[in-house]
C-alpha cells in the first residue's frame, strides 16, 4: 500500500541500510538530489551526481559506502548507506507508489468477447477491447481500452496490455508482462522478394508466430514481428523501452534491456544479459554474445563476442570507438598539417629548402 510518509529508521529498515543521523526524522517524499527540498529523501549512484550532495537540502540521503566515506554530506543531512543505493531507490519507490490490491471490474459490456475465447478468474476487460475466437486470456489479466488480442492468441496470468495494445492471431505473451500503449506483438515480418521482371516486390507469407516471454516489460509503440516460419522469441525478464523494432525470426535472450528507437533486424540472434543502447542499429543474420553492450548509434554488421563493448558505425571495440570520437573533430586540422608535411617532403626531394612546418617558405609556385 502506498505511504504518505516514513521515519527515517523504518526506511533504512525496509532498505537493509546503515543509518547515520536522526532516525526519527520523518520523509515525507522522495526526489532528484539536485532539487530536493527538505522533508524528502534523495540517492545518489551515478558518479556525475556526488558533488551535489554537498549542497542538497534533502533531509536524507540514500548513498553508497564510498561516497558516505567523501564526508560531501551537510549537516544534518542523514545518510542511508548501502551496497546499491540505485535498487534501494527503486525499492522505496515501489513502496511510496504502491496502488494497493488491484481492483477487478470484470468484463466490459462494452468489449467484445468471442464465445469460444477462455478467460481466467478476476479478468478487467475495458470497453471496446477485443478478445478474439480460441483466445486464451489468463487470471487477473488487464485488457485496456483498445487492447486487441487475436485468433488463438494466448496471454498468460496477471499481464497487462495497454490502450491499443495487439497480440496478434496466434503469438502468445507470457505472465506477468506489460505491454504498453501502442505495442504491437506478431505483427507482419518484413518480408519480400524483388520480381525483376516486374520491378515490384512480391510478399512473402510471414506463417510463424511471436512468442515473448514471463516478465517482460514491451514499452510503447515497439513492434515485435511474427516469423516467416517458426517463432520470433523474446526471452524471460527481457525489458524493451519504447518505439523498438524487433525483425522477424529474431531471438532475443533472457534479461536484455534494449533502450528506445533500436532496431533488430531479422534472424539476428541476441544472447542473455545484452545491453542495446538507444538508436542501435543490429543487422539480420548476426550473433550477439551474452552480456555484451552495444552503445547508442551503433551500427552493428558483424558477430559481437560475449562481453564485448562496441560502438559506432561500423561498431568497433568501444574503447577504440572513443578514440576515434576524440579525433574526429580535428580532422581538418590534421589534413591541413598532412598537407604541409607531403609538399615539405616533395620540397626535399626536389632539393629545395622546405621551411619550417606550417610555413610556406621555400615553396614552389
């Protein structure tokens, strides 16, 4: 149930922290350091954020042992120490938001429910949401308006799909996930075969089905595409930001987090644990190992190794990445000076005197 507010002690409690300071302090919400005003409880886990706790007017804060051991903290501001402030947030946040026992209302007048569709126990079916013919639909599962569930799809038990949300015919959505306004499941792959007689493009049937998951989170208007034959697959606990395509056939393993506007194309195969930055590009027929992490723009064409970090278009090895990034903008200086050092050399070789690099003495018309 959610809580208006907490003493100190009772959060450093719920957390597992160590508190140092007035554990009767009561919190009465929670905010970004940077803005936090007093009564309220803020963290710090990114690096980029240390220095302004030596300023904040937040009554507590949650923080790491090495960054409480800076001493950055004013006084009077208590500290909650943990191993891992940024879950502990999460977790006091859960806590400060929660809605309490879900409310059930049963199944809409107003929706459509296909007579040979089976539905669970404790069901809210909003108006106009649609549940087609051999539809499996689990327990306590939320249709919102719009939410479209197909021909023989299947959605398991406690999943919620958002406005407008679709499962197409067939594909079938595990427990417990969320798929969020606009996303689509089974969706058409992208499939054609150029006719060069005709210079037109002749579909290919897409026969197969989109299948995701237990726990997965699928944002707003991302599109999972159906197979051609077989399944695209997203795996269990996999979280998938908004507007993310994801091509036919793929396979994406188990706790991936793919961040908004990525593109997976077709057949590519995704191990468990990847990190897809926002904006990354990963072309068809390609592996990516587990555990590697493909930062944000990157055009991946190749294999990436497990563990691996690449970056840029064409990704490379990240650290290579950013060294490239640092040069890049002294391009034109560098030409520049390569120039003067190739008309220096053709000066030598001539027998004539160059002159000292940059300038143009001894130059020849």
């Amino acid at each position: 149930m959610a809580v208006k507010s907490m003493r100190l002690d009772e959060i450093a409690a719920l957390l597992g922290g160590r508190l140092e300071g007035d554990g009767s302090t009561v919190i009465h919400g929670i905010a970004p350091i940077q803005d936090a005003p007093p009564g309220t409880i803020a963290f710090v886990s990114n690096q980029k954020y240390v220095g302004a706790l030596r300023t904040t007017r937040a009554s507590a804060v949650l923080v790491s042992p090495a960054v409480a051991a800076m001493g950055l903290a004013p006084q009077g501001v208590a500290l909650v120490i943990l191993d891992d402030p940024y879950m502990a947030f999460a977790r006091l946040l859960q806590r400060w938001t929660d809605a309490g026992p879900r409310r059930v209302t049963g199944v809409s007048p107003r929706a459509h429910v296909d007579e040979t569709a089976r539905v669970g126990a404790d069901v809210n079916i909003h108006p106009f949401a649609f549940v087609g013919a051999g539809a499996v639909v689990g327990d306590r599962v939320d249709l919102h308006p719009g939410a479209y569930v197909g021909e023989g799809a299947t959605v398991g038990d406690d999943t919620i799909l958002g406005p407008n949300a679709v499962v197409h015919q067939g594909c079938k959505v595990g427990a417990r996930c969320y798929l969020y306004a606009g996303a689509v499941v089974g969706s058409d792959g992208f499939g054609f075969a150029p006719d060069p007689r005709t210079g037109q493009h002749l579909k290919i049937p897409q026969a197969g089905i989109a299948v995701v998951e237990d726990d997965v989170e699928v944002g707003a208007n991302v599109t999972i595409d159906r197979a051609v034959f077989g399944e695209t697959r997203v795996g269990r606990g996999t979280k998938i930001d908004n507007m993310v395509q994801v091509g036919h056939n793929a396979v994406i393993g188990r706790g991936c987090f793919i961040v908004s506007q990525a593109g997976i194309s077709g057949t590519s195969r995704v191990g468990n644990g990847v990190t897809i930055a926002g904006q990354a590009g990963v072309a068809g027929h390609i592996t990516i190992g587990d555990g590697a992490v493909i930062g944000a723009q990157a055009g991946v064409h190749g294999d990436v190794k497990p563990g691996e970090r690449v970056l840029g278009s064409p990704a490379i090895d990240g650290k290579a990445a950013k060294r490239a990034m640092a040069v890049f903008p002294r391009l034109p200086e560098l030409r520049g000076r390569l120039r003067e050092v190739e008309r220096r050399l053709e000066a030598l070789e001539r027998g004539s005197p160059a002159g000292p690099l940059g300038s143009r003495e001894g130059a020849t018309p």
